[in-house]
C-alpha cells in the first residue's frame, strides 16, 4: 500500500466571507463543496480545490466566526505548498498578492513565500514533474500561472527526526532531504518536511492548519486501518465524512494526521457544474437544515457573482 501524497489540507477561519473572497477571487481556487463541519454543525467546512474538484488540490476551512489570530508551534504544520509550472508564475503572484497588500517574499528563484490575510503560511514551489497539474479556472489567471495543486506541507517539531519511524516503516515514506520524507504513490506524491519549533507554544485558532491528510484509495482504506492497529498506532477508526473515508491520528511530533480514501467525492451531492453553489448537509444532518442555516452566515456562490 501507498498513500497517494495530500488528499487535503485543514485549516481554521474566523471570517468566512473573508475566506471565501480571497481563496476564490486572488488564489483563483473552486469553492467546490459548502457544508459544516460534521463534528460541529454550527460552523462551516468550506472546501476549495481545482476545476474537477479532485483530491491533492483540496484545501479546506472550519470556520469559528471572529476567532483570534493563532500561532503556530511544535506539532503544527506552519506551511502549505504548492506547485506552479514555472518561475514566471511567481511573478505573477507576488504581482497579485502586492496588489492586495500582502507581502511575498522570493526565495532561490524557485519559491515564493507569503500569508493570507489571517496569517496562514504559503509556499508557491515552480516543481517539474509526472503528476497532473490540478488547476483551477479563473477569468484573471492565466492558466500557465494558476496553482496546481499541493507539493508539501512544512511543520514544527521539538525532535524533528522522532517521526522518521512512523513515517518510514509504517506510513511507507521514503527520505528526500533533510527532515524531509515523501509520501508518493501511483498518481502523485507529496512532503512534509519538519523544522525546528519555536519555543513559545503553539495556538490552534484563525490562520492555522487542523490538520493533513494523506490520500488513498476506497478499496485500501479498510487495509490501512488494519495496518495502523497492526503497528500500534492509536487511531480514530473509519469515520464516514459523506464525501471520503477518513482515519485520524498524530504522529509522533504531534501533528494531526489523516488518511482519506477518494471516494464518492464531491458529485455526490451535485453534478461537478454545480459545486459549491448552496448548503450541502450530510444525510444525517438534513433534518436540522433550518436550525443550521440560521446559525450561518449566508455566503454567495462566488462564481454566480463574477
């Protein structure tokens, strides 16, 4: 079995308008799936991806409406990267970050780096290689500049080589650098890379990722349960999320993993044309629609108002 590097990446909002407008206006992202989080109901699970809706693209927010600044500290992914094609992309993008106000720094020639308006960390990385190109499709970016889906995440840890066991001799991951492993499978692959924590402990709050999750398929994700328990590792059991399958865990820095099959996907609930334009509510929450969508604020299908 191998995991099929990012499936998706988690994180936390206080301002979902805010969120929406600049994860689709500037990042030029699909707002693909509008729901709540399962655990949660009151509060949104906003999901953003490429045209098709496919996993390794998918970056998706809890929102906690007017939720304080986070910090990041040991045992959190401080850093999403992404791919784009070429070094003329990241001058496109510093380009349309500066022209929001936001800083982008350039590093080598070959990545820039910046925040979103609540402090999340990016990476854009110009990486050449087999996997597809999972690119959204947005009337002011050019196809050849647009994101292509996910490269790596980066985290903090207070031992960065205390996952290596896991990683390697469990999750299949193989070095490629420096506190670096990559979880590569059939189709695609991706990193983590650990760096040193700061000493001022971490907050999970507006600007900080939950968590990540790994991808595999629907036919192996009975398996990797198995294999986890098999291994020892302490998991939350196959949890159905209506869209995909999910397994949780922390590895050993302390960074919330997750494991997410790639089936029935977003199209359960609405042809692909259709994607995130109304409320979707998992089967077992249909009944409490009203209750919930007066505990939200109302959102607009930002393509229906471009």
């Amino acid at each position: 079995m191998r995991l099929e590097g990012i499936h998706h990446v988690t994180a936390i909002t206080g301002d979902a308008p805010g969120n929406v407008d600049f994860y689709t206006r500037v990042m030029g992202l699909r707002l693909v799936a509008k729901t709540v989080n399962q655990d949660d109901p009151g509060v949104y699970h906003l999901f953003y991806a490429d045209e098709s809706a496919r996993a390794g693209s998918e970056l998706t927010f809890f929102e906690y409406p007017g939720a304080i600044a986070g910090r990041d500290g040991a045992g959190m992914v401080h850093r999403i990267v992404w791919r784009v094609g070429a070094p003329a992309a990241l001058d496109f993008w510093a380009d349309r970050l500066a022209a929001e106000g936001l800083h982008a720094e350039p590093l080598d020639g070959q990545r820039l780096r910046f925040a979103d308006p609540e402090g999340l960390g990016h990476e854009l990385a110009v990486v050449s290689g087999p996997d597809e190109a999972l690119e959204a499709v947005h009337p002011d970016i050019p196809g050849e500049h647009a994101l292509q889906g996910f490269d790596g995440v980066r985290a903090y840890a207070a031992e960065p080589t205390g996952s290596q066991a896991l990683l390697e001799r469990v999750l299949g991951a193989s070095s490629a650098g420096e506190s670096t492993w990559e979880l590569r499978g059939e189709r695609r692959g991706a990193t983590i890379a650990y760096e040193p924590a700061p000493a001022e402990p971490g907050r999970q709050s507006a600007g900080t990722v939950h968590h990540v999750a790994w991808g595999t398929s629907a036919a192996e994700h009975p398996r990797w349960q198995e294999h986890l328990t098999a291994a020892g590792v302490g998991t939350s059991g196959i949890i159905d999320r209506h869209y995909f399958h999910s397994i949780y865990f922390r590895e050993p820095s302390g960074v919330l993993f997750e494991i997410a099959d790639d089936a029935p996907g977003f199209t359960i609930d609405a042809p692909l044309q259709e994607l995130g334009s109304k409320l979707i509510l998992p089967p077992f929450l249909e009944d409490r629609r009203a209750e919930i969508e007066a505990r939200l604020t109302p959102l607009l299908d930002p393509r229906a108002v471009r």
